[in-house]
C-alpha cells in the first residue's frame, strides 16, 4: 500500500482539474462509486457540489466521502443503526 499520492486529471462542470489521493483513497472512491451505480467522475463532481463553497479543498472533500462510506459499511455490519 503506498502513501504517495497519484494525479489524475478530471472534468467537473466542464472544467479540467486534478486530484491528487493516495491509491488507497481511489480505491474506496470507485468502491464507493460502484456501491451508487456511478463513474468516479459522477461521483467526485456530486462531491465537488456538495461541498459548495466550503472551505475544504476537493482532495479533502474526497477523503472524507471514502472515510464516511466505510464507516457506513462497519457500522452496518456491526449493526448499528
């Protein structure tokens, strides 16, 4: 598992913009994506507008979506409500 992040170009609202995430983060993103019958790139853009104007970076925004989704799934299968 490496720690270094990878570049990857995407287009949000018809703009050309990279991301940078840790292969583990891509991962959970088309994991994540796959779960909702989404492309990665649906799914980063629904991010991006999800978090409007905020002051969190997309990178960020992304890291936080995985994080959510797998905790989801834990407490699911504890089930937890």
């Amino acid at each position: 598992m490496s720690g270094r992040p990878v570049k990857r170009s995407i287009m949000i609202a018809g703009h050309r913009t990279s991301v940078s995430l840790e292969g583990p983060f891509w991962d959970g993103l088309k994991a994540l994506a796959d779960s909702r019958g989404l492309t990665v790139a649906h799914l980063i853009a629904e991010i991006d507008a999800a978090r409007g104007d905020a002051d969190t970076g997309l990178s960020g925004a992304l890291r936080v979506a995985v994080l959510a989704y797998y905790q989801d799934l834990a407490h699911a299968h504890r089930g937890d409500t």
